[in-house]
C-alpha cells in the first residue's frame, strides 16, 4: 500500500487536506479518481484549471506515487506574491506594512 496527502484548493484561503492509501504501483489520476468516489465534487475542467504539484514539483496525472508523496491540486496565481507586496507598500505605506508595523 502507498500512503499519500492530497491538498486541494478550491479557492481563496480555502484548502482541503485528505489522507489516502492506494495499492501499489498507483498513479496521481488514481488518487483524484478516489476523491470522486468520495463524493467529493472535482469537476472535470478542476484538473485543466488547477496544477498538479508533487512536493512542489510539477507533475503529470501519470506519475508514479510513492509512500509518503504530497499531491497538490493548487490554482493558478492572479498575481505573483510579489507585485501582491508591491501594491500593498504601495497603499499601506511604511508604517502599516508587514515588518514595519509597529
């Protein structure tokens, strides 16, 4: 058996952690396949809207999981968390602004 995390997030600041064991030899679309026999809803456009990450990693529905791997299903970014800081200095200024606050 492979032990495996699935994370999930379907939207701002909402993520969905599941714990899963499959048999051997098994593939990520056979985790996501799993989730759906939960009932937990995974609509089809989900897996061409969202990433697959393994560790951190991009991967493919057909990579190999082994015992212990994380599987990520995460949204596209709308803006990197750098131009985020950027605008947020911007309007907060200095003395509102994360590790100028005081």
């Amino acid at each position: 058996m492979v032990r495996i995390t699935l994370v999930l997030s379907q939207g701002l600041r909402q993520v969905l952690e599941f714990n899963i064991e499959l048999p051997t030899h098994s593939i990520v679309k056979d985790a996501l396949q799993v989730l759906s026999s939960w009932h937990i809803d995974l609509p089809e456009e989900l897996t061409k809207t969202h990433l697959l990450y393994c560790w951190g990693k991009q991967c493919t529905p057909e990579q190999k999981l082994q015992d212990g791997d994380r599987i990520e299903l995460l949204r596209h970014l709308l803006r990197s968390p750098r131009e985020s800081r950027a605008r947020r200095f911007a309007t907060q200024g200095m003395r509102k602004a994360g590790l100028f606050k005081k």
